[in-house]
C-alpha cells in the first residue's frame, strides 16, 4: 500500500459509493493524496474488493440496501460522499428481481413512492435527496480525480477522415437530443446512418449490438454528456474495456465531449487505440465539429 498523509481529524470523512470499473480507486486515490479519511461501500456484485486496500472503513452492501448507507455513513461521521463506478441498471429489471437484490424498506419506499419513473436521473436524485435526510450530501464525482478528464483535441496520432467528421456531425445533435431526454449517452453512426443508441442495456452493450448490425465495421460512437448533466453521478467514461469492445464490434472511430468525459487508464487507451487503428477526439459541444 501506498504512503498517505495522516487523515485531518478536523475534517469529515468522505464516503464512496463504489461499482464496478476503475472510477471508484481514482476517488480513493485523489482522496488519499488530500489526506481525507474514506468510507467506501463497495456495492456487492459489481465494486472490486481491492478497494479495501485504499479505504479507512470498508464495508459490502447490496446495491438496493440504502438504509443500510445512510446507518454506515451516520456512524463513520461522514457528510459528503461519491458514487462513482457502473452499476448495470439493466439487471434490475431480470425474473425475480425483489429477491436477487432483497431491498430494505428504505430502498422499497424511495422506488415506489418517490420517484416519478424510473429513468437514471430520476432514481439517482431521489436517492441523493434520501441521503440528505442523514445529513449525507452527495457531491461532485470527479472532484478527486480531476486529471482523468478529457481535454480537447485529437488524441490520436490519426485523425478523423471527411467521411468520420461528417458521422460526428451527424451523431452528436442526436446523442445530445437522447441525453436531454435521458434515454443514452451514446450512439453508433455509419455513413450519417443510425446503427444503434444507447439505452438501458449501457454502452458496452450497445457496442456489441452495433457489432452484429453492422459486420463490415467502419463505425463512429459518439458519446456525450447530457445537456444538464449531474456531474455528482452518471458521468460518460470510457476506458480500456470500451477499446478492446469497439475493436472486436468494427468500430474504427470515437468521439467524446472534452471537459465532461472521463478517460480511465489514459495511456493504456491510447496504446490502444494506435493498436486497434481507432480515432479519438475530444470535442467541445461549442465546437464540437470544427476540424
């Protein structure tokens, strides 16, 4: 493990709500370098248990026990918190979903009685104002790991072609539009023709499924970030795991909104996207099409 500066008793502890995926050890990280002290409840089934490792006070939890948070974080003294890392919204709607995930009360009254649907935003904010009862506020989820955000530019030794600049044109007004409709952040475009958009299954998914549409390959994703997005929770990101997909699926191109996507394992991305021959932009949605 890692030195750390003591953590400052005089300040809170800051508590992490982790899925799975990198994001969550690059807010343990950032906060082990400020000195703070970490609660992680690591969400069972989908959070690494080397988190452990980077963590003050650990504990498991299933993904729909948020009595359970709020005891946790009551107890450890926390005030603020993060959630950061995937958790597959998609899962909750299998056979026999009460009973796979077993949710508290607390959890039962927030799904039913407290949110008008169930779309991301929804359930999320509900939950953040749950929280707050317990005097948990949740906060800004890329504040310690700053540096894992896009910056703009062509990130590639290669750029885009005509042909891949005019599917980014094509693709982000309609991402943009799913985005403010909460529907998906992403979208798969060939030719400025739709192959697939994201929509509960996730990203990953959706590549896959853009893969069997689309078996000559050749594709753009774009992804964004929704127009009002809530940066304490869902920020876009992608990471190796996004290249290795893209490459199996044909994908030969991605663009990103710089300055609101995270970037996970920058280097190893880059690596392989020079492997794999994709194009990556960071795009500003001012600009998002200028090159």
């Amino acid at each position: 493990m890692s030195s750390r500066p003591d953590p400052n008793p005089a300040e809170p502890a800051l508590g992490l709500i982790a899925g799975a995926g990198s994001f969550p050890f690059l807010v343990a990280e950032g906060t082990r370098r400020e000195g703070r002290r970490l609660v992680v409840i690591a969400l069972r089934g989908f959070a690494d248990p080397h988190l452990r490792d980077l963590a003050d006070a650990f504990y498991w939890s299933g993904v729909a026990r948020l009595g359970r948070w709020k005891r946790i974080f009551r107890r450890e003294g926390v005030r603020e918190a993060i959630m950061a890392g995937r958790v597959r919204k998609a899962d909750m709607y299998g056979r026999l979903r009460l009973l796979r995930y077993l949710p508290d009360w607390t959890t039962l009254k927030v799904w039913y009685r407290k949110t008008r649907d169930k779309r991301n935003d929804s359930i999320l904010r509900a939950a953040s104002e749950e929280l707050a009862t317990a005097g948990v506020t949740l906060i800004d989820s890329t504040r310690y790991c700053r540096q894992a955000i896009a910056q703009p530019g062509v990130l590639t030794t290669r750029g885009p072609s005509e042909q891949q600049w005019r599917d980014v044109h094509f693709g982000w007004r309609i991402a943009k539009e799913m985005g403010r409709l909460d529907i998906g952040q992403s979208i798969a475009v060939k030719e400025q023709e739709v192959i697939a958009v994201e929509a509960v299954e996730g990203t990953d998914e959706m590549i896959r499924r853009a893969g069997g549409l689309c078996p000559q390959g050749g594709w753009t994703l774009v992804k964004v970030a929704k127009p009002d997005q809530d940066v304490r929770f869902d920020v876009p990101s992608v990471g190796p795991d996004t290249m290795h997909n893209m490459h199996a699926s044909g994908a030969t191109m991605l663009a990103i909104e710089a300055g609101k996507t995270l970037l996970l394992e920058q280097d190893e991305v880059l690596d392989l996207a020079a492997r794999y021959g994709i194009v990556i932009v960071a795009l500003t949605a001012e600009k998002n099409v200028s090159g």
